[in-house]
C-alpha cells in the first residue's frame, strides 16, 4: 500500500500536529480526506477542519481504529492518559511514530 492509499491519524491536535498535517497536505502527499485529527477539544477541531478540509474527532480511539499510520502528536504528559486508551484499537502492524521523547508506545502491553 502506497501513501496516497492510506489514512494517517494524529493523536493531538496542536502546532506539532499542525505542522505536520500542513506540510503532508502542501507538498501533496495525502488529500485532506486522508488525514484524522484527534483532540478533545471540538474549537480545535472546527478549526482544523475548516482550515485544511480533513477530518476531526474527538475519540483517540476512533482515530486509531481506522488509521493505517497513527501518530502521537502529544506532549509526554498526556502519556499516562492517551496509551491505554489506544492500546486497544492499535494495531501490531501500526508504524510508530512517537513525538514524545524516550517512552515507547506497544499496541501489546
């Protein structure tokens, strides 16, 4: 499966993230319909949204069950908070991209 083929989920929402997402979407990488972002908070979202066109929710978990490629986008203390929420919707093939520092992320415990 190629890029252009894949759905690619950021878990988090800020200007790391954004900073991502606008850089995949300028230089062509993906469509905006490829990209979910995840955030708790819903202005964020709206904003994102009507900013790039991609696609928003609230649910980390909704995020992860549907992405080909999941990146954690979130500062080391929301660690603790985010991880078991996603190690139940991860899956094993998931590449890991991890923005938060040494701790590891496993979609196995």
């Amino acid at each position: 499966m190629t890029l252009q083929q894949m759905t690619v989920s950021f878990i988090g929402s800020g200007v790391m993230a954004e900073a991502m997402i606008k850089g995949l979407i300028t230089q062509k990488l993906l469509n905006a319909d490829q990209i979910v972002a995840a955030d708790p908070n819903t202005d964020r979202g709206a904003e994102l949204v009507e900013r790039y066109g991609l696609r928003y929710t609230a649910d980390n978990q909704e995020a992860a069950y549907g992405a080909d490629i999941l990146i954690l986008a979130i500062k080391p203390q929301m660690l603790a908070h985010v991880v078991p929420q996603l190690r139940r919707v991860a899956h094993a093939e998931h590449p890991r991209t991890n923005w938060a520092g040494d701790h590891r992320v496993d979609s196995d415990g």
